[in-house]
C-alpha cells in the first residue's frame, strides 16, 4: 500500500468516508487519530489467518475461517461499480466475483459457499443447502487450485459416497484467495476508487469494523 493518510491530528468522529475506507483496508495493522488507536478487522483477521496457517494444530480449521470471515466482511462492506451482479447475491459470492475474479453464478462460487456453510455453522465437511442440495468435502494438499468440483452431484446417501461425489478443497489455497482479495480491494481504493462502492452506512464501517481505544500520550 503506497497510499498512506496522517491522520494523526484528526479526530475519529471528523473522519470523512474515504478516510474510513483507509483505516478498514489500508492495511496497517494500527494507526492513530487525534483521539485514538485504531485498529483494523481485517488486517487482524488476515494476521490470524497467517498465524493459524503457520501452526499444525490449527491448521485444521483456523485458516479457512478467517478466510472466509474475511471474504464475507468484504462482500458486506463493498461492492466495485463495474461488476454486475444478481440482486441478493451473498456477502462471499459477492467478494469472489468483485475481488477474486470468479464469477458469482460459477459452480464454484456455489460450492466454495457451501463449504463455507459446513466449516462456520458447524465445523461440519457436508452441506445441505436451502434447496436440498447435498455436498461433502475433503482436502486435497496437491490441489494446484482452490477446488475441485465432483464429477457428479451427491444426494445426500451413504451408499453414492466416493470419490466421484467429493469437492475437493485444498487447504492453502482459501488463505491464498483471501490474502488476493484484500490486495485487490486495497489496489482498487488505491488506483480507482471511483469503482468502489460502500454497501454500509459510514458510522457502521466504523463502528462494526474498525476496533479503538483511546490515546494516551
């Protein structure tokens, strides 16, 4: 990030909204206002995902929740003006789409949000979907890319389970994604900010996702 704000003198209620911008993807892990330290939410998630991806015991889960913990704040908070897409599009599709280059609609979008879905609400390797939709999941480690699709669809019975009715995700690759995401969104507010959009009210960019505590010096 080449872009860098003094906002040192400046009180955290004077902020204007691309100074917001700023503080939430700037990518400083800490900065001041004349009030005080803010920190980031995302540049925290995205040290944890990296601090968690560096250890074995929790490698199992940790990296691919804050991955997606950071695919979905994205899609919450911003949208690029350029990328078109279908009215009630989830917070991740809409992030893999505008930050990560894959279409919304995609099989894939749909497959790495059912993951999503397991791995969150319940630590889980299946998924059903509001539609009745079954999917299962396993980690490939020679995966050269994020995932990859089953050959045919699983219904949800013991007796189909195998290799052919398997999405295969691999275990890096989500961290990767979500590191390019928010380089991405940081080169976008960075070179065209006329493309970003915000999908949230200024005071809950600030309030939801940027963490404070008042000055002492």
């Amino acid at each position: 990030m080449n872009r860098i704000m003094d906002l040192s003198a400046k009180p955290f209620g004077d902020l204007t909204l691309d100074e917001v911008i700023y503080l939430h993807v700037a990518g400083r892990l800490h900065e001041l206002t004349g009030d005080f330290h803010v920190t980031s939410s995302l540049e925290q998630i995205l040290t944890s995902m990296r601090s968690a991806n560096s250890r074995e015991n929790s490698k199992f889960y940790g990296p691919a929740m804050c991955a997606f913990a950071i695919l979905d704040q994205l899609g919450t908070c911003y949208d690029r003006r350029s990328s078109h897409l279908p009215s009630k599009t989830t917070s991740i599709k809409r992030t893999l789409q505008n930050f990560c280059g894959i279409s919304a609609t995609s099989a894939e979008a749909q497959h790495l949000y059912a993951f999503r879905n397991g791995q969150v609400h319940d630590a889980s390797y299946v998924n059903r979907d509001k539609k009745g939709n079954w999917y299962l999941f396993r980690h490939d480690e020679q995966l050269s890319s994020v995932i990859k699709l089953p050959k045919v669809a699983w219904d949800g019975e013991a007796s189909t389970l195998g290799p052919d009715t398997t999405t295969l995700v691999s275990r890096e690759k989500p961290v990767e994604l979500a590191s390019n995401a928010v380089r991405e969104i940081r080169d976008v507010f960075e070179t065209n900010i006329a493309d970003l959009r915000v999908r949230v009210s200024q005071p809950e960019l600030m309030h939801q996702y940027l963490l404070w505590a008042p000055r002492t010096e």
